[in-house]
C-alpha cells in the first residue's frame, strides 16, 4: 500500500480574531471570502490517504509563505493590485 500525504494549506476561510489587521473589516471580509482555494480539502479527500489541512485562512497565517517577499513570484501581482 502506498501512503500520500496531501497538503492543503489554503482551502479554510477561517479568521480567528480580527483585530491588528492594517486594512478595514470590508476589506478583510472581502479578502477573506477571495482568498481560499475553495473546496480544494473535499476534491482531494479520500479514505486511503492522510492530510495536512490547515483550518484557518491564509490572511490570519499564510503557511507557505516566504520569509523573504523578494523570492516568492506571486508577492510582486499582490502589492501591484494595491497600487
């Protein structure tokens, strides 16, 4: 038999406390219903495997985030979209 370990980081919409968080609560709700990979944890779910599902929303702790913004390509289009 053979073992697959899935990870899903991004497929939960979950904040547990809004407060701290540089923009307002219309643009925190709004990114929060954007940002996940909606049902990405049940399309993959299946009974002879194991996953790694994180049960809160990449805005509150983004697991696959760089430390440095510089060597991740996707960091440039976000902050483009603010300008």
């Amino acid at each position: 038999m053979t073992i697959m370990i899935r990870h899903i980081p991004h497929s939960s919409n979950k904040i547990s406390f809004h407060e701290g968080y540089l923009v307002d609560e219309k643009v925190l709700e709004d990114e929060r219903l954007l940002l996940p990979d909606w049902y990405t944890d049940d399309l993959f779910s299946h009974p002879d495997t194991n996953s790694v599902v994180a049960d809160f929303s990449r805005i509150y702790c983004d697991a696959e985030r760089f430390s440095d913004d510089s060597v991740e390509i996707m960091s440039k289009r976000v902050w483009e979209s603010y300008a």
